[in-house]
C-alpha cells in the first residue's frame, strides 16, 4: 500500500480511471494483502500463457488460476497509469505492462477441463470479461469497504498460535453440523500434531449464480462462531471469487491459505466442483481435486487433510459411513433440496444437520 500522504499525490498522474467488477476486486484486495503472493499485481501475458498451460509462472512457482484485469477500453496502452475504482472507492493504480487479446477458449479448456458454457467460470470469462487483458504492477491506495471484515494475511498469522500445525477449512456455504464435526475431526488426523487448531476460513465473495449472498453467510459465521466458543477454532474471511474449477481451485486455495499460516487443507470429495445442469454429469472426478493437491502440497509446504465422508446415525451421531456400515447403524439423511424447501416453509430443521442459530440467520433473524 502507498503511503498515506503520497496517495493523492499519486492519484493526480494517472491517465485515465476504470471501473471493477466484485470479482476484480476481490483480486485486487488479495493481491495488495499478499494473499496472492508471489504476485504483486496482475499478471503479465507471458506469465498467463505459463499458468494457463503449465500451472506455474514463468518463474516457476505454482499457481491454480490466471489473475488479470479486463477492459473493453482499446485506447488503454502499456505504459498508462490507471486508477481503479470499485462502488466509489479508489483501490489502486496498475501501471500497465501489457495488453492482449486472450485465447479465452484455451484458457477455458486449460483451466477449467471444458469449454462448456454450463460451467459457472466458462460463462464468466465468455460472457463477463472484456476483450482485452491488463497486467501490471499495483500500487495500493485502499481495500474495499465491506460489510464482512477481512483481515490480511499478516493479521491471521499474528494471532495463530507459533510452532504448531494450522488445518485450514474452506467453505462457501453457512456451516452445519457435518461440517463443524468434519474441521473438528480432522485435529485427529494421523499427520496433525497436538496442540492444532482449525482456521475455518470462507470465502465471502462470488461464487455461483444460486449461492447464497456473502453478507448472509458471514452473519451466519459470526453466529456459529459466538456460540461454539470452541478455543481450537479460529475464523477469519477470504475476499475470494469463486471459480468452481476444481483441481485447480484446490491448488489456488492451498496457496492462498500457506500464505495465510497455514500447514494443513482439508480437501474434501469434488472440492470446488460443479456439474451440468442439462446431464447433471459432473465436471470434474470426485478424487480430482484431492490427487491434484496431494501431488502439489509437498513443494508448497504444506500437507493435505482428506475429508471424512460422515453421515449422523441414530445410535451413534455422527461416525464414518464405513464405520456405520460396518456396525449397521440407522442413517438418517436430509439432502440440501430437502433443508431449502424446509427452510422457506417455515417447517423446524434438525438439530442434528444444522445449528439452530445458523437457521435463524437463514430465515432472516
């Protein structure tokens, strides 16, 4: 971030100002926090290509996803000094180092497995980004305002214990009771030390067309949170735009929670997928995304946590579905269809699948 007193300063020489998406922002924000780091703005061309293609930049570090600006503006040049703005708020300023077209059905195809617009990210860069890409070096001048407070990289680390394994949960939905005992869980597992705790950390910026809005579900952490009061839990909240991409999204998710503090990802079955709303056929592989990780994390430093696959029973609460098999167990299931006409008639929602202050949030309390 710039200095206080030499924003201004800087504001005056630039050349011309753009406007940004939610998306652009939340990147911008990660970017000048060093949630995205080793980037320190938005990707030049040739270091697109080389993540498009390779997942690595050309200097050869790992990265999940391409992080660019888009414009339609073809009287940008590279050298321009640019002031961008989001809902009134001037962000930064990108010096542009280079501009080109992309080849958005490779970058699709690459990145995301298909160039099927049913995929959620397809659609966004066919139909949302503009024609041209920006990259370039930011200087910061201020982080988007928000309803949900999300603190940097360096705030989250300070207040994580020092020496000790730090499990890192992901989610872009509110947290119900399979989740809590699966972050809680995975403390236990066999390569988590004593002593760990969980950072559940959500991401609250876009995600898919149906998801429900960021403000709605950080009220619904903030709830959970008071209540369980559980020590070996920490929260914080991630200015992050869902992709939905899969392998890859697991790769931009682990690299983004190392710079965080964390040692360990929970990585859970089809983490970050979507699926074919006319077939219903899945994008991705179940295991993709958690072999994809596997494979990654050594060279990151960090280690992956698999996501048990636990159902509640009626004996035992909630157990592994091998284990309730295993002792013929009385499962009981309620899928999300289910708890969302649940929730808008009003009917009562078990305990046992989600917290009751979580639901109260949901229904407007």
């Amino acid at each position: 971030m710039l200095p206080e007193e030499s924003r201004e300063e800087s504001k005056a020489a630039v050349f011309t100002t753009l406007d940004c998406s939610d998306r652009n922002a939340c990147d911008i924000e990660l970017l000048l926090i060093g949630g995205f780091s080793p980037l320190q703005g938005f990707m030049n061309q040739a270091d697109y290509q080389s993540v498009v293609n390779t997942n690595r930049t050309t200097s050869g570090y790992l990265f999940g996803l391409p992080i660019v600006m888009d414009t339609d503006r073809d009287d940008l040049n590279i050298g321009d000094r640019v002031l961008l703005r989001y809902q009134n708020q001037d962000l930064a300023i990108l010096t542009i180092s280079d501009k080109w077209i992309p080849d958005k059905v490779l970058e699709a195809k690459q990145c995301y497995g298909t160039t099927s617009l049913e995929h959620p990210a397809v659609r966004m860069i066919a139909m949302e980004r503009k024609q041209f890409y920006l990259g370039g070096k930011l200087e910061g001048l201020k982080l988007p305002h928000r309803v949900f407070p999300c603190k940097t990289p360096l705030e989250v680390r300070e207040e994580l214990p020092i020496n000790q394994d730090v499990v890192a949960f992901q989610c872009r939905n509110p947290i119900h009771r399979a989740h809590y005992e699966l972050f809680t869980k995975a403390l236990d597992a066999k390569n988590v030390s004593k002593g760990a705790v969980v950072l559940v950390h959500p991401t609250c910026g876009p995600t898919q067309q149906d998801d429900i809005p960021g403000e709605v579900r950080f009220k619904t952490y903030e709830r959970l949170a008071a209540e369980v009061k559980n020590p070996n839990i920490r929260w914080a909240y991630l200015p992050y735009s869902m992709h939905m991409a899969g392998p890859r999204e697991a790769l931009q998710h682990m690299i983004i929670r190392k710079n965080y503090g964390c040692s360990h990802f929970i990585i859970g079955r089809d983490m970050a997928g979507c699926k074919s709303q006319l077939t219903g056929e899945d994008f991705y592989g179940p295991y993709d995304a958690q072999n994809f990780a596997k494979e990654c994390a050594p060279e990151l430093g960090m280690q992956t946590v698999a996501s048990l696959n636990l159902v509640y029973t009626k004996e035992e609460g909630y157990v592994t579905a091998d284990h309730a098999k295993s002792c013929g167990l009385s499962i009981k299931k309620l899928s999300g269809t289910q708890f969302r006409e649940m929730l808008r008639n009003g009917e009562e929602i078990p305990e046992w699948f989600a917290f009751r202050s979580v639901v109260e949030v949901l229904r407007g309390g």
